[in-house]
C-alpha cells in the first residue's frame, strides 16, 4: 500500500515587484505518493521552479499548507525544519553546483559530513556505492573540471541522495544536456525510483523524458493539472 509523503493544501505564492502583483501559485493542491516519479512541465514562467524551491522548503508560501511525510511543515521547530530541507530532501539543480576543489567523490559525500563528521567511513561506502549507481565509479576522484556536463550532474544526483532523502526534486536536471545525455540521466532516475522506491519529482521541458516518469502534471494558470 501505498502512502502519502507529499501534501500541497491550498498553496498561494505571489510575488510583488515594482508596485506589480505577481500571482505564481494559486491555491494548488497535490499529493504524491511515496515511491512516485511525477514530472512537472508547463511553459517558461509558468512557475514550476518556484512550486519546486516551495516544496524543497527554499522559498516560502504565502499561504496554505506543506506535509511532507505527514507532517505539516509549519508545525515544525526551525531545528526541524533545517534538517527537514537539508536531509529530507534532495535537490539537483539545472548547474550542478559541486564545488570545484573536491573530487566527485568529496562532493557526493559532503551533506552527509556535515552532520556526522566520525561516521567518514560509512559515509564513503554509501558515497561510492551512490556512484556506481550513477554509473560513475571510476571517475570517483576526478574533480568537477575533470568531467563531462552529464558527468558532473549524475555526480550531482548521487550527491542529492547521499542523505536518503524522502523525496528527490529536480528542476530541469537536463537542461545543458544534449538529447542522449538527458535520456541516460532520466534512466538513472528512473532505476532509482523502479530499484530504491526514491520518490522523485521532476520539471523537464521535454515531453518524451517526462513520458519516462509516472505521471505527468502541467502547472497551468498556478494549478497542477494532470491533462492539458
Ligand atoms: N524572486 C522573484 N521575485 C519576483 N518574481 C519572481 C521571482 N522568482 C520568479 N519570479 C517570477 O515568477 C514567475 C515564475 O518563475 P519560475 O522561475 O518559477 O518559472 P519557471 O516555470 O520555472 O520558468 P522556466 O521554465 O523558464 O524555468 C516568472 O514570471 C518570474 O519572473
Ligand atoms: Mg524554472
């Protein structure tokens, strides 16, 4: 059976610049179930960046209600909240944003460190075996500089699940990426939602990757709507 990790009630963002009232998300409701691939897609401006950063707890609403995995996001301490958004969730970006002097290794291990420096050894093994996953082992200690675009963003996915995430968010993971790379990452994806049950949600201007995923879902005039 499954059950519900995600829960949008009622969600509203606007954002106001220069005296205009920007109304991006307008009382959206959604649930995701735990182990779905859902993927995002809607035109530029639409507002899926800004639903992601919402959901990923990067940015806030301004109202509504957040469960993540049964619990109302609110609700919670700040400590809470913190480790909520730094281990509950994944996150891989458009830019893979790893950080030049450390090896890919050293990158997909750092999250973890962070909170458990005496645990280096475990960390390692779950890092390596996040790369292998990824299909990028033996790259294991080249630097960011030293790899590929779709090498550097599988880096980036092995990084975003180092924590074990409830859920893993990707805002156009493959948008620098040529037509092959992107499909080898959405089957990467895909294995570790089909092997690992990783909930995964992900925006993608490609309707053939998106038809990759379980569901597909267009946010349309600041609601997800699942047919156009
Ligand atoms: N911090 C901000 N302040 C004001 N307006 C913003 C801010 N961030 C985004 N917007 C506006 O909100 C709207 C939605 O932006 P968002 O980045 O979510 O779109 P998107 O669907 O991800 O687009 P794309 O497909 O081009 O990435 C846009 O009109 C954008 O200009
Ligand atoms: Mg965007």
């Amino acid at each position: 059976m499954s059950r519900e990790i995600l829960r949008l009630e009622n969600i509203e963002k606007k954002y106001s610049s220069n005296s205009e009232e920007l109304h991006i998300i307008r009382n959206l409701n959604f649930v995701v179930e735990e182990g779905e691939f859902i993927s995002i897609l809607g035109r530029s401006g639409s507002g899926k960046s800004t639903l992601l950063n919402v959901i990923g707890l990067l940015d806030k609403i301004d109202s509504g209600k957040i469960f993540i995995d049964g619990k109302e996001v609110e609700a919670l301490s700040e400590t809470e909240k913190d480790s909520l958004k730094n281990q509950g969730i994944g996150f891989v970006f458009q830019f893979h944003y790893l950080l030049p002097e450390f090896t890919a290794l050293e990158n997909v291990m750092l999250p973890a460190l962070l909170n458990n420096f005496d645990k280096k050894e475990e960390i390692e093994r779950k890092a390596l075996s996040l790369l292998k996953k990824v299909g990028m082992e033996e790259r294991k200690s080249h630097k960011p500089s030293q790899l590929s675009g779709g090498e550097k963003q599988r880096v980036a996915i092995a990084r975003a699940l180092i924590n074990s995430p409830k859920i893993l968010l990707a805002d156009e993971p493959t948008g620098n990426l040529d037509e092959e790379t992107s499909e080898m990452i959405f089957k990467i994806l895909k294995d570790i939602n089909k092997n690992e049950k990783q909930t995964i949600i992900v925006v993608t201007h490609s309707k053939d990757l998106a038809d990759i995923s379980d569901k597909q879902v267009y946010l349309k005039k600041g609601v997800l709507v699942e047919n156009l």
